[in-house]
C-alpha cells in the first residue's frame, strides 16, 4: 500500500492540507501563553492561625497538634510541617500530585471546624487556608516609599487601592502586602498609674470595648419621613481615645489619657520593609496559573501610571522586583537559536544533495512540521517554555529526517534514469514502512515518560508530548507534502548537466561509500572483533555512569538572588534592624546588583528577615548569579549575632510541603522524644560542618530564646481571691499587643491595640508592676502570689508529620555535585550513629535528587521496552528488534564520555537528551535494517549481501540526518545568554551521543544484525518454523 500516492495525484489538496496546518499552528502560537518552565501544580494548602502573644511551646501544643490530628486523617496528604512562633502557627500541607487541590482544600476546611472544640478560647478567628502553589515565583514585587507618610498610612494604600486595582489586572493571582501593617490606635498603659488609682487592665480594656462600637440603630418614620439613626458611637483617632472615663476616683473623672499614651501607629510594630536605603511597603504579585507572564507584566506595568496618579504626591510606587526581562531574553534566545538550527540544516541538505530546488524540499518540512506542532501545543494547554522551546529546537533535527529519507530515495531513483513522477511514487512506497517505525518507536520513547509518574512527569511532560507532536506532524508531511514536491520540482536526471556544487557533492559521496564500503569489508570479516568492541561498549557505559559527577536539575541564573538574614535566638527586633542595614547595604554595593527589597519581622518572626536582590542583565554584569553569590560571601562584613545566607532564584522550586528553607538542599531530623531530638542535632550540625563538600551551612546553634516563667503560688493566690484565668488574662492584656477593638471605616477595618508602655516590658522585673484584681476588689501585685524564673527556650517549635523536628540548610561546595555532597552526608549521618528513635532524611532538591536517581535506570529500561514492543510489533519478529536496540550502548558512551571529559554534570536535562539518543541512534539502524530486509524479501539476496548494500545504500541519508541533528542541537551547546544553563547540558548530551554512536553503529549494526540473523536460523528450526529470506512462516 502507498500511503503517499493520493497526496501525489491531487497536489492542490495537499497544498491546501499544509496550508491548513500552518494557519492553525500560526493561530495557535498567538494564543499560548509564555513562562520560564512548563506548569508544576503541586497540590499545596498552608494553613495560618493566630494567638497574639501566646509562646511557641504554647503554640505548638494547644494550636499545631490539634490541628495536625485533624488533618493527619485526610487521604493524599504527602507531606505535613508546621511552624509555631511567638502568637503564630503555621501549618502546610503537600498532597500527591495527582490529589484534586479543591477537593483537598473542602477536606481541609473540614478538619478544622471539627477541630474548633479542641483550639484554645482566646482565638479571635479561627484558622485560615489558602491553596498555594510553590514552584510558581513571583513575577513582580512593587515598593511603595514616601518622606511624608508613615508606613502604616503607606500599607493601607497598598491594602485599599493598589491591591485591589491589581488584583483586576488579567492574569494576575495573589497580591501579597509586606514590610508593615495596618493603621492601629494604639493604646500603652502606665502600670504605675493604673496601680495609683486602683484600675485594673481589664477595666480598661471593658471601658475602650464599649465606648467604640458600630451596631444597628434602626430608624424612624412617620406619614410622609424616614429617618435614619445614627449615634457618634464610633472612635476614629487616637485623640478621640483620650477624654475616655475609665474610673470615677473621689467623684472626680480619670480619663484614659492620665493613665496611658495613645497614639495613631501600626498593629504590628514588629515588621518592616524596605527598598534599596529607603523604608518601603512591598507587594508580591503572583500570576494565575496558566497565565502568560510577559502579558500579565506589561498589563501591569501599563497600569502602574494611573495608579500613581491617584496615590499621594509624597508617595512613589517603584518597580523592586520583574520576572519579565530575563524571561523574554531566554525565550528570545531560544528562538534565535531554533532559527540558527533551521539554517544550519537546511544548510546540510543543500550541501549533501547539491540541488538548490532539492534542498527547498526539506526546507519547507521543518516550518510546517514546527508551526503545526504549536496546534497540538494548544490543544494540550501548553505554554512557550525553555522545556517546550528546547523540544523544538531539537525538533528541527528531527522533522527533517523523514524529508531527507524520502527526498533522498526519490533522488536514488531519478539519478537512475526513473521520471520524477514514477520515481516519487516508488521511493516514497519503499520507505512508507520505514518512516512508520522511526516515527512510531520514536514517539514510544518520549511518551514513555508520561507513565514515570511524580516530578519527572510533572516537569517533562510538556517536552515530550510538543517533541512527539512534531513527529507525528513530520511523518504527515513527509508522507504527503515532500513526495508530491519531488514528483513536481525534482527535473529528470541528465547526464552531465551538473552543477559545480553537484559534482562535488556527488564525489564526495562517492569517495565516502567507497572508504565506508572498504572498512565495512574489513569489520564483516572481523565479526568476533567487532562484537566484542560492542560488548566493550556495554560495560564502559555501567562504569561511566556511575564516576561522572551527578546533579539534579542545573542552576539557573534568573536574575534574581534571594537572601536570609537569621538572628541568633532571641534577638529583639530593635536589635536585628540595624544588623539587617549592614547587610543591606554590604549587597547594594556588590557592582553585579541593580536593586534590593525586602523586609524584616512579621510572621518570619522578629529575628528574620528576607532579602530579594534584583541583578543587573547578564550581559552587564558578566558573572553567573552562583559566582555573585561566591563574591559577596567573601566579602560579606562579619556581623556579630546575624548571617547572611544567599541562593539563587529558581524557576523549579521543590519542599514545597515544608517552610521555605535558606537553601535549596536541607536535611531534617525528627523524633517523637523531644530530648533525644536536642541531644543529637548539635551532633548532626557539627558533622555537617566538618565536610568540605558543604557550604554555607545555617542552622540553629543558639541556646534558644530566653524565656521567663510565672510560678504562681495556688495556695496564696486562692486565699486572695486570684485564680489562674485572671494571671493569663492581666499577662495577655499587658503584653500580648491584644487586639481590644475594631474601628470600621468605609475602605477598610482597623484595630484598637492595648499594651503596656514597651518601657515597662522590658526586662522580668517589670513584672512585678502589674497587679491583678481579686475577686473582693483588692489590688494585688503579681509579685505577692508569684515569682518568675528565667530559662531558654526555643523561639521556634517545628513539627513534621506531627513529630517535633529540627531542619539545617546548607549549599553544595564549589565544585561539589548533588550525589558527592549527598554521599558525604550519608557518610558524616552514620559516623554520627543516631538512635532508633531519631530519624534523619534528606528534604527539598536533595530530596527530589534521591528519588530520581532510584528511578532512572528504570526510566531508561522503560523507554528501551517501548521501542522493542512497537518495534516488535512493526517488524512482526523478536529478533530484529534486538539488532536496532544494539546501536545505543555506543550512544551512551559518547554521551557519558563527553560530560566527563568537558567536566559538566549529568542531571534530568541530560537524562532528557538519553531519551533523545534513544530516538534518534535507532532510526539510523532502522534505516539499514528495513532497507536489508526488503532486499532479502524482495531481491533474493543472503543476508550479508543484503546488510552490505543497505548499509552503502543508507549512508548517505544516515549521514545527513545525523549530521542535521547535531547542527539541531549545535546552537543548544554554543548558547551563553540568558537560559543557557539549561541548554547546554542537553546539546552536549545529544552531540556526544551522536558523533560517537555514529561511528560505530556503521560498523556494528551489520555484525549484530548478522548474529541475530543466525540465531533466528537456529531458534525457528528448533521450533519447527520454515525461514524463508525474511520471514517467517509455521510449518
């Protein structure tokens, strides 16, 4: 059957058939969307509670682990970790990746309503979710600064007006707000005045309740009226707060202004956020998912000018943060390359075939095979990502393979004196079958990765489906567009009318066949020698794989840095800021950095702060981010009590379950005995400071957080009429910066915060100034019922899988690759020698490493099994699949060889690049083995003179679809802009593969196709089946 001879016949159709392709493919183009990497939904819920001023112990226990309880019984739940601090926990939940998000947020929600029961009292709210997606980064961070306007009045303008007007702004997700907090009255009490007139803090609190309230006052009405009734029931200012009467002392008034400072600030004192050297509100704008990034970006920035215009003049919006430049100079790069690899294989057929009107024939497959893969890219909800433009740079390489095998045939047959149109209809006959099983166990490879399941699935789907896509759209071309091109533009062959190009074109394939044609007789008649080269091949592919270095996923340099500052345990926030300023301005003066943002406090906790460092373009600055970072750590100043730690920004982020870590790799500890958890983490610290295979290790090494303990005196306090609940609530009214009151404004709703003056909480003997009322109305100090005693504890309690645990963070050395620093670690882990109850493992990238390296030789097997089965099928025998699978242990030598040699790292790019070699080194053996095949089937031919003739009949179209597959991939390894680093691995991978598979596969195809040829001899005669030429027929 010729699938290609109706498309022959009717060549208008046809046209209009590739017509109809390209226009779909060139509509589908405008309409996909454009990000760094393919979409990663990683089913993630973080869940936020609060219990202002509550320890983290208290946290922990009365919040965290009710909470854990509860939704440790929701299925697919991967991964659970929380974090309590001062008056904050924490909660992230991870679910499989194949785990419904809004199905497990009902869950969620669920969990924590049959949880309000067990959650303390005080909780002004109960906890709140939110459904998140980790490995999705920022795509901008604007900065709102002023010299007029206090920063509380600045984040309620990013609250009220920039927050929502961005948040209508197509494409765009979440809007997060940092570095402040809302407006509050806040209201600091003087204990010494309080005691002297005999009011006690919850009086004050009852007082500024009921003064300040916002309810229903119904209406009136009468025949012909209406009208409303409204009271002055509201206090807006501080200054309202003042004239307040809280107590009535020998008939004279005491206002709240004779007892306390009030004054008009912010609820959270302890959070603040800058730009560059000045104070700054931040906000973090997250895209939705599926959205084009470069188009959200400019709407936003289009919309940036209007809102400027209705923010004070004092005030100046700033661009901190934008994902978009070195997005679109990657994507850019990547299209000047995929155009530089079109040229250069259009190059290689007009080289090869000499023919300017024959070179245009596979010149016209690669745009339409290409831009009709952007249909199917559509259709699959695909965007336009190094991964996706990658597989079609690769693509070019490949979808001219098929043009050239059929070109390349019909040519064979014109040169023999056929007329243009019967010689397309024969070459295009013979090669139907072949084109069928390179395109068929080609695309078995790639989809085999869509059954590997987890991350790898996740990240290399879009890869392989848009390569297999442009296979599929070549074969369609090759079998319908380039035959009805050759019968009608290829001229009938006259001898010599040639072309100077022509003539040296066809001597050079001549003396190429002939020096191929000597050597092959040579390697037929040393068949043992040249199988056991093959054998050779074999081994040296187990013995590369396991010395070259290994990684997971290269290193990006997307522009960005992001820093963490850590204080030492305990550290107070007037404390930390100016140890935050010196490394502020430590990074601003690196010459590589264009900017810096971020902000100290808040949820992080007052001795944390983070650091996003905005660098200069590539081509400015001239260094890698990692090598900005080398720098800045070696000149970084010592700060006493702090450490900067640095990591570059990546596209792929992973522990997306767990807090975000000061580094891509970190390492946890667990236990269920608390003590045996503090013995040994010291232990484990120390190990990890001892390799030389880490770097930049933090970990918390202080003593903890000082603590002071209230040992009440029961006995005493219930002869005085004191209980416990009347202790906790003067310690919560004094210094919990308790939230008493809410103020309701038309834009938004602010709070009414009661403290005692921060002078009098400045150390535990201030205690001792707070009295507590008893039940008959006597004033009581706390110091009559109680005394306090002062210790360490840790100012951060962390659980993972509902078990106390203790994380590290740490980089690899220079030089130092994911599998040595990990082995390193394994090592320093059980020299240490932790008991049975502490458990150690591996979290984050380092994490993700571990799994796939368990799971690649199965990957590899997997895609080899697909092939032999299609193949298999195709072929309908057991044997010669086995000769077309012998060609790609050479593959993996080149590859392998050409990493170690050029010092680079295996990771999931070049895996990527295997399964590439996969492809493409069998379709060469395909080519020789079909062509075999039919001669013996058709012709009568033995098999040793049937493999030597298809072996010097194919050269020349192996030879070009080789060699245009390493210039396809060529651009990938010369590539040095912005996105390289991903691209390079996998060029080096596939032209390593390529050139040294290439030379031997020539020699070694015909050798095993002859063993197997043999043996398929032996086995049918054994069985009782009768071989004849090719086939094989029951008896």
């Amino acid at each position: 059957m010729n699938l290609s001879g109706p498309f022959i016949r009717r060549p208008v159709a046809t046209m209009l058939l590739s017509l109809a392709i390209v226009l779909l493919g060139g509509v589908s183009f405008g309409l996909l969307p454009v990000s760094p990497l393919p979409q990663m939904d990683f089913p993630v819920i973080v869940v936020q509670a609060s219990l202002p001023g509550a320890s983290p112990e208290v946290m922990a226990s009365t919040v965290a682990t009710p909470l854990e309880r509860s939704f440790g019984v929701i299925p697919g739940v991967n991964t659970m970790s929380s974090r309590s601090s001062q008056g904050s926990t924490r909660v992230i939940l991870q679910f499989d990746l194949d785990r419904d998000i809004n199905g497990a947020a009902r869950e969620v929600q669920a969990a924590i309503n049959a949880s309000r029961n067990l959650l303390p009292s005080g909780m002004r709210s109960m906890p709140t979710y939110k459904k998140v997606n980790p490995s999705q980064a920022p795509v901008m961070v604007l900065s709102l600064t002023s010299d007029v306007l206090q920063k509380g009045q600045l984040y309620d303008l990013a609250s009220t007006i920039l927050s929502q007007s961005l948040s209508q702004v197509p494409g765009v997700g979440e809007v997060q707000i940092g570095g402040s907090s809302l407006p509050a009255v806040r209201i600091e009490l003087e204990p010494q005045a309080l005691n002297q007139y005999g009011v006690a803090l919850d009086d004050v609190r009852t007082t500024i309740a009921n003064a300040n309230v916002r309810r229903p006052k119904g209406s009136l009405e009468d025949d012909q009226r209406n009208w409303q009734i409204q009271a002055n029931d509201q206090l807006e200012k501080a200054k309202d707060y003042e004239p307040l009467i809280i107590h009535y002392q020998n008939g004279a008034a005491l206002r709240l202004g004779d007892v306390a400072k009030i004054s008009d600030g912010v609820e959270d004192r302890y959070n603040s956020g800058f730009f560059n050297n000045d104070s700054a509100v931040l906000l973090v704008i997250n895209r939705q998912a599926g959205a084009n990034i470069i188009e959200t970006v400019n709407e936003i920035k289009a919309q940036l000018p209007a809102l400027q215009a209705v923010l004070p003049s004092s005030v100046k919006l700033n661009l901190a943060m934008d994902r978009s430049p070195v997005i679109k100079a990657t994507l850019h790069e990547a299209e000047m390359t995929l155009l530089i690899a079109v040229a250069l294989v259009v190059l290689v057929v007009y080289l090869f075939l000499g023919n300017f009107r024959a070179s245009l024939i596979p010149t016209l497959a690669v745009p339409v095979s290409l831009i009709g893969t952007f249909s199917i890219m559509y259709l699959y909800g695909f965007s336009l990502n190094n991964l996706s433009l990658m597989a079609l740079i690769l693509a070019t390489g490949l979808v001219v393979d098929d043009a050239i095998v059929v070109l390349e045939n019909i040519s064979r047959h014109i040169d023999e004196g056929i007329a243009p149109m019967k010689a397309a209809y024969l070459g295009a006959k013979e090669v139907g079958f072949t084109l069928l099983s390179m395109n068929v166990s080609l695309v078995a490879v790639f989809l085999s990765i869509l059954f590997m399941g987890g991350i790898i699935e996740s990240l290399f789907r879009e890869f392989s489906i848009t390569l297999a896509a442009s296979i599929i759209v070549s074969l369609v071309v090759s079998l319908t567009l380039t035959p009805m091109l050759c019968a009608r533009w290829l001229k009938p062959h006259a001898k010599g009318v040639q072309t100077r190009l022509q003539r040296w074109s066809e001597r050079v394939n001549e003396r190429m066949v002939s020096v191929y044609a000597d050597s092959l007789d040579w390697v037929l008649r040393h068949r043992r020698l040249t199988l056991l080269s093959l054998l050779i091949t074999i081994g040296v592919n187990i013995a590369l794989y396991v010395v070259v270095p290994k990684t997971f996923m290269p290193q990006q340099d997307t522009g960005q840095l992001i820093g963490f500052v850590r204080g030492d345990d305990g550290l107070s926030f007037g404390v930390m800021q100016p140890k935050m300023d010196i490394f502020r301005k430590a990074v601003l003066a690196d010459p590589a950095v264009q900017s810096v943002a971020g902000f100290i406090g808040g949820n992080n906790g007052t001795n944390n702060a983070v650091m996003l460092v905005r660098l200069k373009p590539i081509k400015e600055r001239n260094i890698s981010a990692q090598k900005v970072i080398e720098r800045m750590r070696d000149e970084m100043p010592k700060v006493p009590g702090a450490r900067l730690m640095l990591m570059a920004d990546q596209d792929l982020q992973f522990g997306g379950g767990r807090e975000q870590t000061t580094s891509q790799y970190s390492y946890i500890l667990q236990s269920d005995d608390l003590a045996a958890l503090r013995e040994w983490y010291p232990k484990i610290v120390a190990a990890f400071k001892a390799l030389p295979e880490l770097t930049a290790i933090d970990a918390r090494e202080g003593r903890g957080a000082q603590q002071t303990t209230l040992v009440v005196d029961r006995d005493t306090a219930k002869r005085l009429g004191v209980d416990m609940s009347m202790v906790t609530a003067v310690l919560n009214n004094a210094y919990s910066q308790r939230q008493i009151s809410t103020i309701y404004d038309s834009l938004n709703q602010y709070e009414v915060v009661m403290e005692v003056n921060p002078k009098y909480a400045q150390s535990p003997e201030t205690l001792n100034q707070v009295n507590v009322i008893g039940s008959n109305g006597q004033r009581i100090p706390l110091s009559a019922i109680a005394h306090y005693e002062n210790s360490l504890q840790d100012d951060q309690v962390n659980h993972e899988g509902q078990f106390a645990s203790q994380s590290l963070s740490f980089d690899m050395a220079p030089g130092v690759t994911v599998e040595q620093g990990t082995a390193a670690i394994e090592r320093a882990v059980a020299k240490v020698g932790l008991p049975e109850s502490v458990i150690a493992k591996m979290a984050g990238t380092s994490d993700a490493f571990a799994a796939t390296q368990k799971s690649q030789p199965f990957m590899i097997l997997g895609a080899l099994v697909a092939v032999y089965l299609v193949l298999g099928i195709l072929y309908e025998s057991y044997i010669h699949p086995l000769t077309i699978l012998s060609t790609l242990p050479s593959a993996g030598v080149g590859a392998l060889l050409s990493i170690y040699l050029l010092g680079g790292e295996f990771s999931l790019i070049s895996l990527l690049g295997l399964f590439l070699l996969i492809g493409v080194v069998k379709k060469n053996a395909i080519l020789m083995i079909d062509l075999a095949l039919q001669l013996e089937r058709h012709s009568g031919l033995e098999p040793l003179a049937s493999i030597r003739e298809a072996c010097l009949l194919r050269l020349r179209p192996i030879l070009m679809t080789t060699l245009a597959a390493i210039l396809g991939a060529l651009p990938l390894l010369l590539s040095t802009a912005e996105g390289a680093e991903m691209r390079q691995p996998l060029g080096l991978t596939i032209i390593g593969g390529l050139i040294f598979s290439q030379v031997l596969t020539l020699y070694t195809t015909p050798v095993v196709y002859l063993y197997l040829d043999r043996l398929r001899h032996r086995f049918n005669a054994w069985r009782g089946v009768r071989t004849d030429g090719a086939l094989e027929t029951p008896l």
